[in-house]
C-alpha cells in the first residue's frame, strides 16, 4: 500500500540538553519540499554541508545513531527519526545548532508533540516503498535481527531483550500506525545497565545524562518506570529510528533479539543497498527520464553522453542516472583493447553530467550552465568492463548562485567503483 510523502505545516523549535556531550542545542524544524527526505544542517558551522538521514551517512558510534556529510556531524538523531517514522513525515530540514540533537527527557515524546503540533500535511510525490520478499538475518554475537516477508500491511517490530533480573524481559510487538507511536512508543525513555555507567563517562557519554532522562537498570534502587516494558518500548524506538535511514517505507516483519544500534545499522545498509538495487533495474520511483529527456537538458551529445537514462531525481538535491557500458563504447577501442577497462576519468564525466541534469532543475539557475571547475577527494576503487551497469549517485552539498559542490558515487552492483566531491561554476548559458 502506498502513500503520499508529506511534510509539516509549519516551523516549530525546541531546545534541550544533549544527552552524551551535555551541551544546550537549538533545534528548529521546517517544512521541506518533496523528495527531500530529512535532511540535518549545522547552524553553528560556517557553510554547513547538508546531512541527509540516509544509511550512506553513518558513521561508526557508540550507543547512538550519528551521520557525518563533509565536515558535518550530527548524532543522536534517532528520537528525531523515530517520530519522523512514527507520524509518517518525510520531508524536513532540521537546523541544529551543535554536534548532538538534545535528548529532553530521553524518549521520542516531545519531538513527536512538536512534529505534531506543526500540522503535517500531504504533499504530491508518492512516497517510497521496500517490501521485503525474502527473509534476511544478520548476527552479531548472541544479537540478531531478521527481516521477514510482512505478515500485515506494512511494518511490525517484535522485540526479544535481556535485562538484569528483576526487570521484565518479554517479548514486545509493535504494529506501527501514528496513533500507536504517539501512546504506545514515543514516551518510553532510554535507559543505562549500572554497571555501564563508569566506563561511559570514561568515554566522555552521557554528560547530561539524569534520573529524570535517563532509566538506570539493575542499581540498588528499582527502576521507577512511567510505562510496562519502558526499555524494550524504547529499544522497538530506536529500531524505528534506525530503519528511517532507508529513506522509504518499510514494508516487514522486524524481528529483533538483543538487537543495538550497530546491528540495525548493518541492517538499513543491506536494505538501503537493496532499494538502490531495485531503482537501477528500472523500478525507480514516480517520473523517469530516457535518453532523449536527458539530451534537452543537457549540451552533450553521442560519443561524449555518458547517460543512458535518469531513474529518479528528489527535488533539487538528489539524482541517481544509469549508463549501460557497452564494448561498443568508442573509449574501449584505445583503452586497453586487449583488456577493456572504462577510464575512471569518463566515470567522473558520467557523474558530472548526472549533476548537470540536476542542476538544470533548479529555477533560479535558469539560463545558467553548470561547468565543471575542481574535483576534490576523488577515488577509484574498483574496475569498470564491458557489461557493466553504473549507478550515478549524486547529491547536492551546498549551493548558490554562482557556485554548486555535489557528492557523486558511481557503483557497480554494491560495489563502489568510484566517488568524489564535484564543484561546479555556474556561467551564463
């Protein structure tokens, strides 16, 4: 079953505490344009990088959820995202004025109230789905996670935990709807063992940690809990927050056991990969764009079109195109015609065009031509040969009138073959 994406009404703001590094945060959502997704920026940085919530971003953490785009970080997003999921909003900016969202009162309560309480409204673009078809299972020690073929129309979560004696370790379902996430999850709060405490101070966790945020298991006091099954509640949370990465809903059966944020993490990876797999066979979302669309964009023409189609474009920030490597390619005939390798220069071109085609887009830069003026981190992991299908990923970074820097990756299957940060000039046309 599909759906609409949808957005908020209107502003709303908050501020609060960050749980880890204890530092008062400014936060401030607005409304986003569809095919945005939700998208992180640093208001405490000069020329922030925009950071989407998409698997691609993560970066290894500890007991939290962080994403990094450039030199931007942000972390503890997932109470954030986990609301997003939760009230079915898609498409978001959120302005944050440090490195970590604030934790309040360690659950999803208050940013499901403001998230709420702004109005959430549909927009045109019909959302994305994954349906799980085959079942799927990773493992890290005696944790698991599976992703099994939807019992319902669309996602359930079954938790299975492991506490201190003394603290209620039975299963927990949850059948996502916005109605249950508002009474059933929203306002279960993070919780810490005793005997974790020390060694995540050492660590420099948890500085604004309290009673009041934060549940303590297995102390010498018993937990006071406003809810039954508080931790495994919030454990079914930050599953939900973690699968946001997808970028698109959900269609499964979670099933979870002593599961943390690094297993589901590997999780929204392989689906994430699973999803982009599925865009390059020709099953991308809403409109696409053939040859002979992308030609009235874009100045090139045979032998130097490195695009054989356009298989989604998400406003002005995101485009993904394909180019068929064919060894009637004509670069094939002097590069290694013994052993035909596509030049990792004409993989960078095949990228720049993609953001060419999506800088075309933007209205503001009608009349402009984006022209290709510096290339930065640029690397080659991996061969490109006759056969081959390329999956041209861009994103944009930063924008404004006279000058645009993208991310492109380029991939083969799941392999990357290569990537770099693409800096444009815009001249007139």
């Amino acid at each position: 079953m599909t759906r609409k994406e949808r957005t908020i009404k209107r502003a709303v703001e908050l501020e609060g505490i960050a749980l880890h590094s204890g530092d008062h945060v400014h936060v401030r959502i607005e409304p986003a344009p569809e095919g945005t997704g939700v998208v992180f920026q640093r208001t405490d940085m000069e020329d922030p990088p925009d950071i989407p919530a998409l698997a691609g971003y993560l970066t290894v953490s500890q007991r939290r959820t962080v994403l990094r785009a450039g030199n931007g970080m942000i972390g503890m997003v997932e109470h954030l995202l986990s609301a997003c999921v939760g009230l079915g909003v898609d498409n978001i900016f959120v302005r944050v004025s440090g490195d970590e969202l604030p934790g309040m009162d360690g659950s999803g309560k208050d940013y499901a109230t403001l998230i709420s309480g702004a109005g959430i409204v549909p927009q045109k673009a019909t959302r994305k789905v994954l349906k799980i078809e085959d079942p799927l299972i990773f493992r890290e020690g005696n944790a698991e996670i599976l992703a099994l073929p939807p019992s319902t129309d669309g996602l359930k979560v079954l938790f299975q935990p492991e506490y201190p004696e003394g603290i209620d370790a039975s299963p927990f379902t949850f059948q996502l709807g916005a109605d249950s996430f508002l009474n059933d999850l929203a306002p279960a709060r993070t919780f810490v063992q005793a005997k974790e405490i020390d060694a995540l101070l050492e660590a420099g966790l948890g500085k604004g940690a309290n009673a009041e945020n934060t549940v303590v298991l297995g102390g010498e006091e018993p937990p006071d809990f406003r809810m039954p099954q508080e931790p495994t509640r919030h454990k079914v949370l930050d599953v939900l927050g973690d699968l946001a990465l997808l970028g698109a809903d959900l269609h499964a059966d979670i099933v979870a056991t002593r599961s943390g944020h690094s297993l589901n993490q590997t999780l929204v990876r392989h689906l994430r990969e699973d999803l982009e797999a599925i865009e390059v066979a020709g099953e991308g979302r809403g409109i696409q764009y053939e040859v002979q669309d992308v030609m009235r964009r874009l100045p090139h023409r045979y032998p130097f079109l490195l695009v054989d189609r356009i298989i989604e474009v998400e406003g002005f920030r995101r485009a993904v195109g394909v180019k068929n490597v064919s060894i009637t390619d004509p670069f094939f005939q002097g590069h290694f015609p013994d052993k035909p390798l596509m030049p990792g220069v004409l993989q960078l071109e095949a990228l720049a065009q993609v953001a060419g085609f999506l800088l075309q887009r933007k209205l503001d830069l009608t009349g402009k031509l984006g022209v290709l003026a510096a290339i930065d981190k640029v690397r080659f992991r991996g061969t490109v040969v006759p056969g081959d299908q390329l999956r041209l990923e861009v994103e944009t970074l930063r924008v404004n009138r006279s000058r645009v820097q993208v991310k492109g990756q380029a991939k083969v299957g799941r392999r990357v073959v290569s990537e770099a940060l693409l800096s444009f000039a815009m001249i007139d046309a």
